[in-house]
C-alpha cells in the first residue's frame, strides 16, 4: 500500500509547486501592472507621447518602451491583446503624468483624451489678427492662407456678409492637425449661438433691423471701452445719436477705415476723409463691424443704458466723461485734453 502512495504524494507536491508558481506570477503581474514607469528625469510632469493612426500594439509596445521605460513590453502587447482591447486604442497625442503605471497607461490610450492646445481670439482684436494669430499656431494646420475673405466666408459657409465680428472672441482648444477652418467654424458657431439666445431678448427700443446690425454697433462699443460697467452707457450715447439722426463720430471706426495707414495719431484730415467705416462722414452705422465683439459690448448694444448723454470722451484712465450738451462735452475736452497733456 505505501508503495502505491508515492506516486499521489510526487503528484501533489508538482501540483501544489505549480499553483504557487502561478500564484506568484500573478502577483509579479500584478505588480507590474501598477508599477509606475521609470520615466527619463524631466522638469515637466508629463511626458508626451504620439500615436500615429494604425499602429499596431507590438509596435506601439516598443515605442512606450522607448520614449517611456516601459519595462516588459512584450507582456504589456501580450496583456492588452489578451484584454481584446489591442484594435481599440486611439490614434493621437498623449500626455502621460509621472507616476503612471502600465494600467493607467493602457486607460489612457483607450480614453481617446488627446492633448489640447489652446488659440486665442481677443476681444476687440480685428478678424485679421485673429487669422494671423490663428496661423501663427504650430498645432493648426493652415488650409485658408493665401485666400481672400469672399473665398474664407464660403469655405465656412458663413450666412453673415463678412468675416469681420462675425468669430466670437474666447480660447479654443483643439489637438494636433486640427485645421484652421474647423476652429473658425467653432468660433462662428459660437457667436451664431449666442446672437440665437441674445437678439429675442434684446430691448424693445433698439434701432437695429437685423442681428448683424447689433454685432456692428457691439464691435464700436467693444473698441470705444473696456470698462464693463460703463458699456450699456456709450450703448445708450450712440442709440440716442441715431433715433436723432446725428452721427455717431466714433473714433474707432475712422481708425478701422484708415487700415495700414493709421499710425497711432488720428489728424483732422483722418476725421475729414470719407470711408465706409467713418462715422464722422457717414450716416447710421458702417457697412460692417470693426473688431470681435465680446457677450459684454454685445448685451450692452442689446440693452443701452437709459439717460440723456449724447457724448463721451476719455479721462485718460480708460474711462469715459458723459455730457448731455456740446458745450459741457468740449469743456469736457478741455479739461481731459489739458490733464493728459500735462502728464
């Protein structure tokens, strides 16, 4: 009988040997599996990785294994094709944070959250600087330079009659390649969606006959004050101006008429000379805006403020002095005139 035991108690000690080999390579496993990676040594926190579209999971173990010191990325191939999860990473650029181990890096590349990069249109910046500044992103890619506005305007499929006003100032992120057409169509969207929200609810007594009417007031509003509070207010001034049929003599719209030419001095020959945009020469508003209007010059040109001022002229300090009569707004002149000069 004892010698036909020995064979069960060989057979016994193997298997138990095999469960703890396998138990322990479990926990190796699963060590490694969250383990942080032994990044090279860099003052940033991240790490940025590109995955370009169809690469497969082998090749792309050897890349993290290369720009990463991802250890063992054979296992790591192995693991992810096991998971079935080997043809649902997404293509893209990573930002992998010190400290990740090879789990979180797998959920990383699976979450598709690529890295943004964000450009910026100003308010009161022209559509000019904001392509110019557009353009001057390296993450963008460029298709509309060279391309006049008529031919810009139709590649957005824009329904307003120019470029100008028409992007609505604020960052928009967007990943590597993204082209230039598809952010502007972003920032056009964006202010088409807040003229949907803001133009029913405008004030009752406003001149304008159409939402682009307001967007152009919006943008003199925007280029003659960055002082919030007092917006509504050159709104109510230059409300007031057209139901009397004055001019609005703005001086930000001789400039914008002046183009190239302006430099930083507006003479009375600049006031004299007839543009679409002069407002000292023209009648009403100008064919279209003069910059990028922001939510706070568009509600303000949606709501003007009540009262009886009729001009406004700068104290120097961004602010602006109201007067109801031509004689207490050219003493305004002389004062605000005087201070600036003496400093």
């Amino acid at each position: 009988m004892k010698m036909r035991l020995a064979p069960l108690k060989i057979y016994t000690g193997i298997s138990l040997g095999l469960v703890a080999a396998v138990f322990a390579a479990g926990l190796w496993f699963l060590n490694y599996l969250d383990t942080p990676i032994t990044m090279a040594q860099t003052e940033q926190q991240t790490a940025i990785i590109n995955v370009a579209p169809g690469t497969g999971v082998n090749r792309l173990a050897n890349q993290l294994s290369q720009e990463l010191g991802l250890k063992q990325p054979r296992l790591f191939a192995g693991w992810v094709r096991f998971r079935g999860e080997d043809r649902s990473i997404k293509s893209g650029e990573y930002a992998v944070e010190t400290g990740s181990t090879p789990r979180d890096l797998l959920a990383l590349l699976l979450s598709g959250r690529n890295v943004q990069y964000p450009v910026t249109f100003i308010e009161g910046w022209t559509a000019k600087q904001a392509l110019q500044n557009l353009w001057a992103v390296d993450t963008v890619q460029a298709t509309l330079q060279g391309l006049d506005e008529k031919d810009i305007l139709q590649a957005l499929q824009s329904p307003w009659p120019a470029l100008e006003g028409s992007l609505f100032p604020d960052t928009y992120f967007h990943t590597r390649g993204t082209t230039d057409l598809e952010i502007l169509r972003r920032a056009q969207q964006r202010m088409l969606d807040i003229i949907d929200i803001e133009w029913p609810v405008r004030a009752h007594e406003t001149p304008y006959g159409s939402p682009w009417e307001a967007l152009i007031m919006a943008s003199i509003i925007e280029r003659e004050s960055g002082h919030q509070a007092e917006k509504p207010d050159i709104a109510g001034v230059f409300v007031r101006r057209l139901a009397l049929g004055m001019r609005l003599q703005s001086d930000p719209t001789v400039i914008y008429g002046m183009g190239e030419t302006y430099e930083g001095v507006i003479r009375r020959s600049d006031l004299n000379t007839t543009t679409p945009w002069n407002t000292y020469r023209i009648n009403g508003l100008p064919p279209t805006p003069i910059a990028l209007p922001g939510l706070d010059s568009l509600q303000a040109a949606l709501h003007p403020a009540p009262g009886s001022a009729l001009y406004f002229v700068s104290r120097g300090d961004g602010s602006h002095q109201f007067s109801d009569t031509l004689e207490q707004h050219n003493q305004a002149v002389q004062r605000y005139l005087r201070n600036n000069t003496s400093e």
